[in-house]
C-alpha cells in the first residue's frame, strides 16, 4: 500500500495557471535561454541517475521532478512564445526548488543571491544536478520545498491552541505558533541505526530532530554523532523509557536528568528539548526537566510510518509549525518498510501540501 497520500495535481511546483503571458522581450528570452540550460541539465541529471533505489516493500515509481517534466515539454522548439514563457517560469520554479533540496548547511544568504545570477553559471548548474541528482536516487516524488530564513526572534510560547503552558513550567508544543508554511520532523527512541537513513536525510538536506532514550540509543551513539554532525538535534527520552506517571522524584531525577548528562556526554551538548515517553508526563516530570536544564516539551499532532501517516484532525492535513513524531524502527509487523521509505513519505507529503521541513531547534 504506497498509494501517495497527496495528488499531484496540488503541487506546488504545477504550471501556473492564468491570463495568457505576454510575448517575451529580449531580456526575457536571455532568461530564458538560461532556464532552458538548466532544464536541459535536469533532463541530463534523468538520464545519467539510472534506475531509483529499490526498497523493500516499496511498489511504487516516482514520477519524473518537476523540473524534468518541463525540461521535456522544452524540448519541443516548436512551442509557441506563450508556451514557452509557461515553461519557463515553471522550470524557474523547478530550479527554486532545487535549490531548497540542497543540505541545510549551505548558507540562506547565497540562495537568493544564485537565483539573481551573480554566481557562475557553473556553479549554479552544480547546485541543480546535485539536489535533483539527490531526489531522484532517493525516489522522490518531486523537488522538497526549502524552509524559510529562520525566524529572528523565536515564537512566543504562550498557553493556547497547540501549547499548553503553566506558570514556571517549561511548555507543552504540539505545533509551534507560527505563520511558516513548515512542519517539523521528529524521530524517537534510537532502536534501528540505519546508514541509508542517515545518508538521505543528509543527501536531500532535510533537518530532523532525534529524541533518544538511551537503552536503545547506547549500542552505537557514533550513528547519533555523525547525525549530529549533518545538523539534527540529539535530545532526551529518558533513560529507559518508563511511563513518567508511575514514577516518584528520585526515579523522575534519574530517568530525566540522568539521560541530560548521558547525552551531554556523548555529543557535547546538554539537551534544551525532552519528549516524556508515550506523550505522557505529570507537572513534577516537567519540574524535573526545568531542573536539569529542558526549556521546552515538544509532542507532536501527525505520526509518521513507511506505508502511512497518521494525522491528528479530520482534515487530513499538515498545518504551519506542525510537530510530526516518528521512530527509529526497523521493518515489523506494525513498520511495514524502512526509514527511507518513511521520510521519503514524509517529504513527499509536505511538498505536496506546500509545506517544508524545518528545524525545530530553530523556532523552540
Ligand atoms: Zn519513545
């Protein structure tokens, strides 16, 4: 069951519908001349990328980026001006997407400076192949949505829709306050260490947030490391996963605060963000974590699996600041695929709904 859980037809990315484009004027077709360059270069990245990856439990081929698609409608140089001035704003689309799949460490700053050509056409044309090239061999249905500049200021955290806030405690976040069209991607317990997973999340820049407790996570915390290492979050799950309510004070202490310092150690740093196991925490677990250094409690409103998403209100959809959860897991009964299969469906989702992946880390 990999039936694609939005239409395509609802793609960001979809040619532009409207008054018919005027004739294109010299400098227009300059532009366009260079936006032909890059499609052509996407049609090359199709070619040269061979077959998709083959994952297990996987039935489904992706469709062709939207970039190749209007790379192949160009082609066709017999179009009319009109047609062509479509295709070009949607192959600038196309390479405005590119350029959001690259990984999260290239600076913001030079993105919109590329899109105003004062980069080589080079190198531009090697931002392109890469994030196309990195879609295509994970088997994306299209090109991810680049998140927005980080917000200067991070969002208040005051108690309502999507927080829940109590005086002196640190707060409750289902879904962040915010007005970006991004969602946030989380990833519990640490039991399955998948390389591929990792190698993805890296290749198509996508930031993520691991929430570990460290009975499963301690087996190799180097995984976690060289996660890390591409931008995600490392933070506390406890140490052994208990339910938080059967819990008295000493217990709350060790539990909590024990895995801080067990994360700090291993990765360097003290963990700001805590997820109580099963979402389910009482006011002293919260008083504990502010103890030993949490400023904040995310859970989450969508869960993500290989085969499905599973959503929190009936419309079935993402919203903006949304925190979606999901697990380190390997293929089980109730996990029917892989890590990969999962974030490619996640991805593949919010793209589809026009929404980016974010790091959390950046607005909590
Ligand atoms: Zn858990």
């Amino acid at each position: 069951m990999s039936t694609p859980s939005a239409s395509p037809s609802t793609a960001p990315s979809a040619a532009p519908v409207g008054p018919r484009p005027p004739r294109p004027d010299r400098r227009h077709r300059r532009s366009l001349a260079a936006l032909t360059v890059l499609a052509t270069l996407a049609v090359g990245c199709s070619a040269l990328g061979g077959a998709p990856e083959q994952d297990a439990g996987r039935s489904s081929v992706p469709a062709a980026p939207p970039a190749v698609a209007a790379a192949e409608a160009q082609a066709g140089a017999q179009a009319a001006p009109a047609v062509q001035a479509a295709q070009a704003a949607q192959a600038a689309q196309a390479a405005q997407a590119a350029l959001a799949a690259m990984p999260a460490a290239r600076p913001q700053a030079a993105t919109g400076q590329e899109l105003n050509g004062r980069v080589s056409a080079a190198e531009h044309e090697a931002v392109v192949r890469q994030a196309l090239a990195a879609a295509q061999r994970w088997g994306l249905a299209g090109l991810p949505l680049r998140a927005p500049a980080p917000p200067a200021v991070k969002p208040e955290l005051a108690d309502g829709p999507g927080v829940k806030r109590a005086a002196g405690l640190p707060p409750v976040v289902y879904r962040v306050p915010t007005s970006d069209r991004v969602i946030f991607l989380t990833v519990d317990d640490g039991a399955e260490k998948d390389p591929r997973f990792a190698a993805m999340a890296a290749e198509l820049g996508v930031p993520m947030t691991a929430f570990l407790s460290d009975y499963l996570a301690r087996s190799d915390y180097g995984y976690f490391r060289a996660l890390q290492a591409h931008g995600v979050g490392i933070d506390n799950h406890t140490l052994t996963h208990p339910d938080l309510r059967r819990l008295g004070p000493d217990a709350l202490q060790r539990e909590i605060c024990g895995q801080q310092d067990r994360l700090q150690q291993e990765t360097g740093a003290r963990p700001r963000l805590f997820r109580p196991p099963y979402g389910e925490y009482t006011e002293a677990a919260l008083r504990t974590a502010a103890s030993c250094g949490v400023t904040a409690v995310p859970l989450w409103n969508e869960e993500a699996f290989p085969d499905h998403l599973e959503w929190r209100y009936a419309d079935q959809k993402f919203h903006p600041g949304d925190i979606v959860l999901t697990h380190f897991r390997a293929p089980a009964a109730d996990w029917k695929g892989t890590m990969p299969d999962m974030l490619r469906r996640v991805v593949d989702a919010a793209t589809a709904q026009g929404f980016a992946v974010a790091r959390l880390e950046d607005y909590l």
